[in-house]
C-alpha cells in the first residue's frame, strides 16, 4: 500500500466534510490511517469559507458545523494552511501565492475544494458607483479580506437587489434591520456604525419570474415579513395566481401563503419598506446627471425594466412594455462561477470537469490522484446538507482509488448518496507522483509559516477564542480581527 498524501485546495466546508470523512473511514489505528496525510490550503488567513464570509451574522445557528470542522483538525494527520494563494487571482492582498506546479510535486492526491468565488454579472449593468456584484455587499458585512468598499448607505435612500435567491433577501434584510438588533450578532464594529448612518428607506427586490419560481425559501420570506421596522409594499392580487390547472408543491404554497398575508406590519405604518417585484428583467441603467432632490442623498440612477411574462416552458420572455425604477444603488445577486483561471477549468459549465468526483482534461480523461468536490465540481447551487452529501462521496471515491483492493469503508456511503461512476475510457498524462518523500508542505509555505505570513488551525483556535472574548465584552457573539490583529496576535506562537 502506497502512502496518500492529499492537497486540498480551499478551507470551506466541502473541503472539511472531505477530510473529516477520510480521517473517519481510516482511523489512526489502523494500516491505511497511518499512510494518510492531509494539507489542507486555503488563500483567506482563517478556515471555514462562505460559513465565516458568506453565512448572514443574524443566522449563527448555521454556522454550527463548524464544530465538525474542529473535531477534525483535532487530527494530527490534517494540517491547516491559511493566507497560501494556490496559482489563481487573490481575493486577499496580503496572501502567499504558490504556483500549483509548485504544490503538485509534494503530494500523491489532490483535491480542488476552491468553491466558485467570481460573481456572474449582467450585461446590462456595468459595475459602477451604482452598480455593485452581492458578493461585495456579503463580504463588506462579513469583513472579507479582500477589503471591499463600504456602500455609500449614509447617501443611500433606495436600494434595487435584481435577483430572488436567499442571498438577495439576506441582504435587503440586513439593509433594514435596525442596527440595534444586529449589534448582538457577528457584524464587525466598523460595520454597525455605517449601518447606524444608514438612509435606506426602500429595499426592492427584482425578479425576472413570478413567486412559484422565486429562488427563496420560505423560511427567509417569513424574516423578511417579520422584519421588526419595516413593511411590505402589497402585490397585484393577479401576481398570484397559480395559473389554471397548477399544481403547486408544499414550498409554493406556503410561500404562497406568505405572501397573501403580506408582512406582519402593515403597509403605511412604517418608514422603511420592501417590495417583490416580479415579473422584472432590467435592460440598462443610465447614470444621474443632476444633483440630488435631496440634502446628503446622491441623487438616482434610472433603472430601465423589462416587463416580461412565462412561456409554455416557464422562461421568463418579455411582453414589449418597460418602465423605469429612480434607485440609488443596484446590487446585483445572480449567481456565482469558479475562477475561470483555475486548471481543468471549463467554460461552458462555470466550473470544474469532473466526473464521479474525479476531475477530467479538456479530451474528456481522467486525471489521476486531481478530484474536486462541492461547488468548485457541482456549480453554486445547494446548501451545506447538500455540500456534506457531495463531500461524503467524493471522500468515498478518492479512497476506492487509493485502496483499490482493500476494505476501507467502515461506515456506509449508501446513505449519504455516494456516487457509483467509474472512471471510463483512458487516464490523462499524470500530474502528481505516485510517491513523495517527507510529510511537510513546500518549503516555500513552511518558510512562511515561520514568518507569522502563514496561518495554521492553532494560530486559528487562538484567535477564535480571542473574538469571542472581545465579542463577549460588547455584549454581542464576536468581534473579528482583520489580518492585521490577527498576525499581531499569534505573532509570539
């Protein structure tokens, strides 16, 4: 039996679930755990991915996996690598970059757990002062490393989210939250004083389709309708007709439900307001060119709309009338792809080629030992059961080929939907060594690890505990460190 000795690329959690899974189904004990060695990289200084940057601070209770993720790294086996750049564009200024052929030479396996971290855009609305990617939004509130600009709210009376996802209700739910109830939850304290200064009066939230096709779940309307100081605007009765003969599942009739009984505070007895407006596809923004109507309040980008309808198949195609939406701020919320300039990169899918978990060449072969695993192989679609699921079985693939002939399954994948595809047709020309010497990452990060330019899980745990105690002195769940303070802290390690 050769050694396995796995890179993971990226620290969220497909990438945890993957290595918790294999440090499970091989115990220490026994002969196949003992030749198992996992790296795992990430480009952001702490671990977790969208649970620490993408998860809404008023949603804690998600990001509880993250105990699993502990657990693991508990592992003598799995080491943790943060603020390392494996070979693409940094969304973090301050990480090491490695170039994968760098990486490839010191492992037997790899996986590419990287996530798809470019949002798409529209290509009506050029970004612009008035025209921002969600992602920039989430990851100001979250305080990303990337250092993203902080939205212009204090000038800000009217905000246009295009798109009806989860993401796009977290986000007018956060705009219209008073700041008062989110002090208690993960906003960093740089944060809440914008949103102190906030004049955002109006959040709508556009989509091209109606309400039995609306991307969000019923669980986020219901926040939304009970948003302490904020209303609903009504919608047109006629939005909300099924259509003859509709039969509509469980989740569309509760949201149907929802949006009949309309938010818990009527309409006209608060200042701040929502609104859904379906049937929507914008088709151009047009800049102002005049002063604001009002003092402090930049004045507002016309967003043209498209009216649209559903044909028979349920696209969204337009009826020929438009209208016109005066917004201070569009935020686009459409989706997200992988960095295009990842290897095995394919363009037609916004993702990664692979099969089974196994990640192709551009010929269709299997490369061996290269696997990749939640959204950087499926696409940005699922949640965190979902993503647990595709890691499970891809951790169950990656140990049928490293022990072709040994019984290693001590747990059965049969419930977790593991995958059944064998590879098909030839290998690709290998990328990795079937053996390495040593146990230790490329000198290169170990060097910058010594530095204090590298992070590991202990530096991690450290710093977990110390916003936690920073939070607790505010009354609130934590305070999070930038990178700054946090490589000042565990600088004595």
């Amino acid at each position: 039996m050769a050694p396995v000795k796995l890179a993971i690329i990226g620290g969220g959690p497909s990438a945890f679930y993957v290595a918790s899974r294999l440090l499970t189904l091989l115990p220490h004990a026994s002969p196949q755990g003992s030749m198992l060695k996992i790296h795992m990289y990430d480009r952001l200084w702490a671990p977790h991915g969208l649970v620490r940057y993408g998860v809404a601070p008023d949603h804690p209770e998600v990001k509880n996996c993250t105990h699993k993720f502990d657990d693991a790294a508990e592992d003598p086996r799995l080491r943790f690598f943060g603020n390392v750049n494996i070979d693409t564009p940094s969304q973090n200024p301050d990480a090491v970059t490695l170039p994968l052929s760098s990486l490839l030479r010191h492992y037997t396996h790899l996986l590419f757990s990287t996530g798809c971290t470019v949002p798409i855009l529209h290509s009506a609305l050029p970004p612009s002062s008035y025209c921002v990617p969600a992602l920039s939004l989430v990851h100001w509130y979250t305080q990303h490393p990337s250092h993203p600009p902080t939205p212009p709210l204090d000038k800000t009376s009217h905000v246009t989210v295009i798109g009806q996802g989860n993401v796009s209700l977290d986000i007018a739910r956060m705009l219209l939250t008073p700041p008062s109830e989110l002090a208690k939850y993960d906003v960093p304290t740089p944060v809440l004083e914008v949103f102190e200064r906030s004049a955002v009066e109006h959040v709508s939230i556009v989509g091209r389709r109606g309400p039995f096709q609306a991307a969000f779940t019923t669980k986020e309307l219901r926040e939304m309708m009970n948003l302490p100081d904020a209303s609903m605007v009504p919608l047109d009765p006629a939005v909300l007709q099924p259509g003859e003969g509709a039969e509509l599942t469980r989740q569309q009739s509760r949201t149907l439900q929802l949006l009949q009984k309309g938010s818990k505070n009527k309409p006209g007895t608060t200042r701040k307001t929502w609104s859904l407006d379906f049937f929507r596809s914008p088709t151009g923004l047009t800049l102002p060119n005049e002063l604001s109507p009002a003092p402090g309040i930049r004045a507002p980008a016309q967003l043209t709309l498209a009216h649209t309808m559903l044909d028979p198949s349920s696209r969204a195609v337009p009826t020929g009338e438009t209208s016109t939406l005066p917004t201070s701020l569009v935020v686009t919320s459409l989706g997200h792809r992988a960095e295009p300039s990842a290897a095995w990169y394919d363009p037609a899918l916004g993702h990664i080629r692979t099969l089974g978990g196994r990640v192709l060449d551009a010929a269709g072969r299997t490369v061996r030992n290269v696997y990749a695993s939640g959204w950087a192989a499926t696409g940005a679609r699922g949640v965190l059961a979902s993503t647990m699921m595709d890691a499970y079985a891809v951790a169950d693939t990656i140990l049928r080929d490293a022990f072709p002939d040994e019984d290693v399954r001590t747990v059965s994948m049969g419930d977790v939907g593991a995958r059944t595809d064998e590879v098909d047709g030839e290998f690709a020309e290998d990328v990795l060594p079937r053996a390495v010497d040593g146990d230790g990452p490329p000198p290169e990060v170990e060097k910058a690890w010594r530095e204090g330019r590298v992070t590991d899980y202990a530096d991690w745990r450290q710093i977990n505990a110390e916003e936690i105690r920073r939070g607790h002195e505010k009354d609130k769940e934590r305070e999070r460190m930038t990178w700054e303070e946090a490589r000042e802290f565990v600088s004595h390690r």
